[in-house]
C-alpha cells in the first residue's frame, strides 16, 4: 500500500523526473494512470464530459459526496461564515505562539502551524458557547491530523481517535437545534444543511471541514515562515506585496495538496491515453508546478516570478483544485496566510533548524523534520490588520 511508506517524497521526485519525458499521461507502477501537465490536468478536474465520478474532499460522507443542491449551499454558507468574522484584529499571535511551542521556545515542524491555525479559525469552528465540541475538536487536531494525516506515525496500527472523536460530536451535535438563522460557525453551518442526515453525518461533515480549514493551512503556513526567514523575508519591512508573491511561490513550489485523485466513470481517452472505468488518475500538482517546461528555474524559490505569469503559468497553477470540486474557501485561506505572514515575518526575527533537508509526505506535504524560532521585535504587537 502506497501510503504504508515512512515518506513519499522520493516517489513525488521520481514522478517529477518521470513526467518530464512523458508529453502526456503515463501509468505508475501500481497501474495509476498519472497526470502531469496543465491541459490534460483541467480536462480531468473540470470534467464538461462526466468521464469522473465527481469528489470532494470537504462535503461528502465516507466515498459519496453530497447531493449537488446540498454541496452548493454548504459552499455559500462556508462563504458567509468566514466573512462574519474579523479574524486579523481579534487574534492575539503572541499568545498563541507561546502556547504552541515548546518548553525551549521552539516551533516544531509538522506541528506548530496546525496547532496555530486552529487558534486562529477557532471563532469559526465554534464559538465559546460549544465548550464541548472545542475540547472534541482540539482532540482531533492533536491526535488525528497532526498524527495521522501530516507525520503518520498511526497508520500501522488500530487507531480509535477518529471514531470516538466523530462519536463524541454526535452526542453533542444530536443536543443542538439547527440554527434558526444564518451559521455563525462550522457547527452551526452543518447542522443546518437540508437533507436527513444523522448527527453522526453531520460529525463526519465537521470534521472533514476541520481537517481542511486547519490541516492545510496550518501546513503551508509553516513553509511560508520556514522560506520567508531563509530567504530574508523576516524584517520590519515586509510589505503586503511580498508576503502576496511569498504565499504563493510557497505553493507552488511545495502544495501542500500534493496531488489529486480522480476515478473514471467510464472507459475514454485521455491525453493519448486510455482510462478505463474504475481506474484512479491521479494529478500530479507538485509535477505540474515544477515543470521546467513552464517554469524557468522551477526548483528555486523564487516569489519575484509572480510579479509577471505567462499564460502557461497561470493554468499550470493549481493549489486548491478546479472545477466544481476545487476548495470552496481558498481565497479567504490564502487571505489568513497573507495576514498571519505579514505579522509574523514583519514582527518577529527567525531562526531554523532542520533535521533533514527532505520534505515530509503523507496526506499532506509538510516542512522537514526540525524547528523554528520567533522571537519579537521590539514595539512588536500580537496581530495588525
């Protein structure tokens, strides 16, 4: 089994190497047919045949997704959400860095982002007022998609986290009315969505929404601040502008979405090749972001690049998706990561340590193995809009 594997950031490499002698699709050796270039990747993800069984990561239970009229209301409301809330003035940065780190004041990769992410997002999730679903949500944080999803040290093993966690919001979420108006949080967002659903489904839907408000983010977080104090981003003078061009050189470079499955729905043609029905194909997104055949350069960080795309460029770039199932909340996501870099490269001096120079690839593409630390400039304030 693929995911059995410690890392799989020398697969992701060879993939890379691989895809550049290909000019269209190729099978993996486990028979995947996998997808590296901008055309063939858009055909796939927005899919105006039906050739794909459609996905999602965020509004589906188990495999199924929801109901399209169901998908596209939780989209909107996902949307309404996050726009009631003033995160960049109400989050006090200095105090959650000092609860993430650790007993020497470090920052741990793989950890620190996740675990700050989910402070910021926490008026989002749910508001003070659902002391129990916050204490069942910061469980699953620290002891699923920290462990599970971003290190995988749980993999091999029976793992009752996810399920007792899931078990403990149905409790809670089967107590709770649906709100009588619009959501204020994730939690009232999934108890308001139409359809029979179980409070069971409903703990499903919210932690699968968690995973990707927190898990992502936090992830690519950690490698904008790991980059930005390597590359001298770290200073009183940092500007929107160049957190903006650092966001998303960060992204391309390493997305931390690293690759996209989708499964046939019936035999055809793809890119010269044949996919046959139940077959998985897979996009490559780190592939196609450091293809030196669009890319100049296309394994240095490079942000300035960002100052002038190709057309090339701009539809070789995809970090959350496209199509129909693309991250209903990416712009606001890359807004947190705008915001929280600024404060952070602009307010505090950095220091890195690495283990390894590797990459860490499980569901996620995480920084390596080591630490960071922040230490705050004089005059520094917690958070600045």
């Amino acid at each position: 089994m693929l995911l059995d594997r410690k890392s799989l950031w020398p697969q992701l490499r060879r993939w890379e190497e691989q895809a550049a002698d290909h000019e269209g699709p190729f099978r993996l050796r486990f028979g995947t047919l996998f997808v590296a270039d901008a055309d063939t990747a858009r055909d796939v993800l927005d899919d105006s045949a039906g050739h794909y069984l459609f996905q999602s990561g965020f509004f589906r239970l188990g495999p199924a997704p929801l109901p399209q009229a169901v998908r596209s209301a939780a989209s909107r409301e996902l949307l309404r959400v996050l726009a009631r809330h003033d995160l960049a003035s109400s989050f006090d940065l200095a105090a959650a860095i000092s609860e993430v780190s650790d007993g020497r004041g470090r920052l741990r990769h793989q950890h620190w982002g996740v675990e700050l992410a989910r402070r910021y997002f926490a008026p989002v999730i749910a508001h003070r007022r659902h002391t129990e679903i916050n204490a069942l949500v910061d469980a699953y944080v620290t002891s699923s998609v920290v462990p599970d999803d971003i290190v995988g040290h749980v993999l091999r093993r029976s793992h009752r986290t996810v399920p007792a966690v899931r078990s403990g919001l149905a409790e809670q979420l089967g107590r709770l009315p649906a709100p009588e108006s619009g959501a204020q949080d994730l939690v009232d967002l999934v108890l308001g969505l139409p359809g029979e659903m179980s409070p069971a489904d409903r703990a499903q839907l919210l932690q699968r929404l968690v995973l990707s408000t927190v898990g992502f983010t936090g992830v690519t977080l950690e490698w904008m601040v790991m980059l930005g104090v390597k590359h001298g981003y770290n200073t009183p003078a940092v500007r929107r502008e160049h957190v903006h061009r650092l966001v998303k050189e960060t992204l391309r470079l390493y997305p931390t979405a690293w690759r996209l499955i989708r499964v046939a729905s019936a035999d055809h043609d793809i890119g010269g090749s044949r996919a046959h029905e139940g077959e998985h194909v897979m996009i490559g997104t780190h592939a196609l972001h450091r293809s030196a055949a669009v890319w100049d350069r296309p394994l240095d960080f490079r942000p300035s690049r960002w100052e002038q795309l190709t057309d090339d460029q701009r539809r070789s770039y995809i970090p959350f998706g496209k199509g129909e199932g693309m991250c209903p909340a990416n712009g606001f996501a890359v807004k947190a990561l705008e915001h929280l870099g600024h404060v952070i490269l602009g307010g505090y001096r950095g220091s890195v340590r690495l283990r390894t120079r590797r990459p860490h690839v499980r569901t996620l593409l995480a920084p390596p193995a080591g630490w960071i630390r922040l230490t705050p400039r004089p005059g520094t304030r917690s958070s600045r809009p």
